[in-house]
C-alpha cells in the first residue's frame, strides 16, 4: 500500500531543480540600481547611517535622511525626516510624510553595554525595541510604499554578533539575532511584492558605538561603500569583513566551533 509521495514521483511542493536554479540566480544576480531610487535611512544624523545617507546621496537617489531630531542631521542634499523607531505615532508619521521610498535601510542601533544576566532590565528591553520591534516596525509601516515598485529593497544593518554572541554585551547580541531571525522571515514575506532584503553582517566599525573596543575597527565609510555595491548586486547577505566571513564558515560547527570554552 502507498503510504506517502513516491520517492520517483517528484512532490508538488518540492522545488524542482529548474526552481532552485532561478531561485539562486535571482539571489546573486538581479541587480538594482540606486540612481535615481528614493531612500530612507534611520539613524542617520551620525556614525554609520550618515555615511550610508552621504553615499547613496553621492550615487544619484534622493535621501531621506531619518532621525529622532532631524536638526541633527547636517548633510547638504538630503531630506532630513524625524523618525524614532522605538515610537509608533512616529513611525507612523514618518511613513506618512514620505513618498516614493524604494530602499529602506534599517540602521538605527542602540547599544546598552548590557549583559543578559546582570544587565539592567530596562536596557535589555531598549536593545530589543530598538533592534527587533523597531525595525519590524519600521518595515511595517513602509512596506506599501516599497511595494509600489517594481524593484524595491530592504537593508537591515546587522552585525557578526547576530551569529555569536559576547557575554559582555549579551543583550545587544540577543537582539541582533532576533533582527537577523526577522531579516530572514521577512525576505521570504516580502518577495511576492518583489521587495528584495539583505543583510549585513560586519564586525566593530569607528563610530559611537563602539568608543570603547580597543580591538581594530573598521572604517564605517569603507562598510558602507560595500553595502550599497551589495544592494546594487542584488546580494541578499552582505558579509563586509574577515571576522564575520570567519563567524559565518564557522556556524556549522555549531556550540563547539563558536563557543569552544563552554562546549
Ligand atoms: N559600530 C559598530 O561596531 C557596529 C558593528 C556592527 C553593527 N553595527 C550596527 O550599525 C548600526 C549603526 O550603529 P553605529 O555604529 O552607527 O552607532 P552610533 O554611532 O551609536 O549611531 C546610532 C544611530 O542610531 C540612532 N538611534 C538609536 N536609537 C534610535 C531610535 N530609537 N530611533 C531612531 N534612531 C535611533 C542614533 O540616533 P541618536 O543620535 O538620536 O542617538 C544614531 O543615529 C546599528 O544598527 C548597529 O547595531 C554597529
């Protein structure tokens, strides 16, 4: 008696091969242009979302350049737009304020210090807001917007610490994850509205954030130089820099490879 598929047969709702490989050479291979698209950026009146807002301005899109005071954005050419996006009467507004966005990149970031044990319970929670409730609120409210075009893509600014965590700043880490758990539901969510979503993955960069990392950093101008060529290459993860290349091969491995002092 047939109890399931036969193995021969091929299922219905098994990709095919033909599938997978348009599915994959969509992946890599659709590109996008960012002259001539609107973006929205969050956070950046400074660190790494102004560079991203001065470059995509210096690539030919119109900038909106988004932040919990707009007065403190102080890039010529762009359109600064008060946006906190841990508040939705704000986000709301934003979204109601803005027109015609194509590329929004999710990038406002906080960043507590805060130790999932002994940390603040408040600051556990900002990280969380800002990081997973912001940025899901954020691609929420823009969502119509973005589907109005024909091609339309998300940027979640993520970091290597989406994949390991530190326990100094567990909560920061926590939250990362939890943003790169929604990056991945959301790129499956939002591609029937031909809405593409990357990721970026990178480790310590120059900026606020990370004042007080002794170890080197990256020059937050050469990161965002390598998103935008990755949301112009149409790649759906960006991985921008030897220590998260090294994180990501070294998943496989599981607790062992990641955390060989507790495994
Ligand atoms: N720096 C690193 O080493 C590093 C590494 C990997 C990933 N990242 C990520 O990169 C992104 C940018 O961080 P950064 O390094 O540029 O840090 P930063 O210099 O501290 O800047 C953080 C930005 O986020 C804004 N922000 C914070 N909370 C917000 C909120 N509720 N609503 C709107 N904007 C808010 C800040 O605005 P205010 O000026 O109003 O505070 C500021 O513009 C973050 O997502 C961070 O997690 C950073």
């Amino acid at each position: 008696m047939k109890t399931g598929p036969d193995e021969h047969e091929p299922d219905e709702h098994e990709p095919d091969e033909d599938d997978l490989t348009n599915t994959s050479l969509m992946e890599r291979t659709s590109p996008m242009e960012i002259t001539g698209k609107t973006a929205l950026v969050t956070g950046a009146n400074r660190g790494f979302g102004r560079h991203l807002a001065a470059q995509l301005r210096d690539r030919g899109a119109t900038v909106y350049a988004a932040a919990r005071n707009p007065a403190a954005v102080d890039l010529a050419g762009v359109t600064p737009i008060a946006l906190d996006v841990t508040d939705p009467a704000s986000v709301a507004a934003a979204a109601a304020a803005t027109r015609d966005v194509a590329i929004l990149i999710n990038n406002a970031g906080s960043g507590t210090g805060a130790s999932l044990l002994t940390g603040d319970l408040a600051d556990i929670r900002l990280e969380m807001d800002t990081h997973f409730h912001g940025t899901l609120a954020v691609t929420r409210a823009f969502a119509p917007q973005l589907a109005e075009h024909e091609q339309s893509a998300i940027l979640n600014v993520l970091s290597v610490l989406s994949w390991v965590s530190l326990p100094n700043i567990s909560a920061y880490c926590a939250a990362k994850a939890a943003e790169w758990s929604l990056t991945n539901a959301l790129r499956a969510e939002l591609a029937p509205q031909g809405t593409r979503v990357a990721s970026l993955h990178v480790g310590y960069m120059d900026t606020d954030l990370a004042r007080h990392v002794t170890e080197p950093k990256s020059d937050p101008a050469d990161i965002a130089r390598i998103a935008l060529d990755g949301i112009e290459a149409g790649e759906a993860e960006i991985v921008a820099d030897e220590i998260s290349k090294q994180v990501l091969a070294a998943l496989s491995a599981g607790v062992r490879g990641l955390y060989p002092q507790v495994a």
